[in-house]
C-alpha cells in the first residue's frame, strides 16, 4: 500500500522506542534546562529552568507537580497543533497529568522551579514490556476531505488516552497524500484493546467512518524478547 511505504521507516522507528518503553526525556536532550536532584523508584526531582526567550523542542513528563520559584509565561504547543499559555507566580504549586509539550518562554523573566514527577507503574517495572501490545491502523479518507478525517481521529485523542488500558496515543499525516493517516497506539494488553474496541467513543466512530467510506486497516505488534 502507498501509505505504508511512505511511512514504513517512521513506523519502524516508533516501534522501537514503543517497545522499549522510552520517550523523548528532556533531561537528556536538554541538560542546561534540567538537574536532577533526586531518583528513587517512586520519583524524580528536577530543577528546571527556561530561560526567557528560549523553548524546547517536543518531549514528555509522566504525572508532575511543580514548585515555582519564578514566576513565568509560557506557551505550549501539543502534537496536535493546541497551544495555550500557562502563568505563574513564585510559589505557587501546579498539578499536571502526563504531557508531551514545546514550550516557549513568552515572558520577561527566565522560568525557574522544581519538578516533582512521578514514576508511571511501567516505570517502576510492574508491567513487563511483553505484555504491552502495539496496534498501528492506517486511515484513508476521501481526497479533499482530509480536515474532515482529521478532526474525527484527533476527537478520538482525549477519550482513548484517559482510557485505563491505554499508553500512547498518536496520530500521523502523510507528507504525500493529505488524506492518508497512520495511528499508532500502545496498550497495556491484548484485552485493553479490545476494550477500546467497545467504547462509544469508538463505535460512534467506526459507524462515521464507514458512512463517509473510510478505509481502514489496523494491524496489532508485539515486542520480540
């Protein structure tokens, strides 16, 4: 299929990291910004700063708290495109849910705080890797209706990702062929995906698809040990 050579080395390369359980940690891409304080089992403490005018090419925290020592105004921009501004003030204390973001630093004073994450249970070595299970699904929508399709799969992002059995949630666009999407996910097990499969959110969108005539193939992967 097209869209599979198109996308065949991104695929390959999401896989591997997927299956390794790694994601882009700004600590190593990013080692001005970020100082490790404290790591045990259960937390990592960072102090972090960014600096005024800088930002951060896209990576991930797990669940986080963070203490403000000063006061800041960033943007952040998420995979799907959303950006939003967050400001703080020293001292303030901000909860956030695992993310993967771009910041910019849009104020006039240089952010500076400690970030408190937390370790994810497949962090802490509860769930082995081969048990994860990867679905990668490749969507073809009508041409010049591309926006549609679009729309319809990222509405999906927010209801899959807060669902128990789910890790990552992503979604691709052909660089060649507007209509032409790649989603690739991670689960926790064979039965969460098969859970997802009867979710409302998902059947809303399968009967959606097939009155707009989208073609879809999904095809599931597991990790070699």
């Amino acid at each position: 299929m097209s869209l599979r050579n198109a996308l065949s080395f991104c695929f390959v390369t999401l896989l591997f990291f997927a299956s390794n359980g790694l994601a882009v940690d700004p600590v190593t891409v990013y080692p001005k910004n970020y100082k490790v304080l404290l790591e045990n089992e259960n937390v990592r403490v960072l102090d972090f700063v960014l600096r005024k005018g800088d930002t951060e090419s896209f990576h991930s925290h797990p669940p986080h708290v963070a203490y403000i020592l000063t006061g800041f105004k960033i943007r952040f921009t998420f995979p799907d495109g959303r950006t939003a501004i967050r400001e703080a003030k020293a001292g303030d204390v901000l909860y956030s849910d695992a993310v993967t973001h771009s910041p910019l630093n849009i104020g006039e004073t240089d952010a500076h705080g400690l970030l408190i994450e937390m370790k994810t249970v497949e962090a802490a070595g509860a769930l082995s890797p081969d048990q994860l299970l990867t679905a990668v699904t490749f969507i073809q929508g009508m041409e010049g209706k591309d926006e549609e399709l679009k729309s319809e799969l990222l509405a999906l992002e927010a209801p899959t990702r807060s669902e128990p059995g789910n890790i990552t949630y992503d979604l691709y666009q052909s660089t060649v062929k507007k209509n032409e999407f790649m989603r690739f996910e991670v689960w926790r097990n064979p039965e969460a995906l098969e859970e997802h499969k009867k979710t409302p959110h998902l059947k809303a969108s399968f009967k959606k698809r097939q009155e707009q005539g989208w073609k879809t193939e999904i095809t599931t992967w597991k990790r070699v040990p």
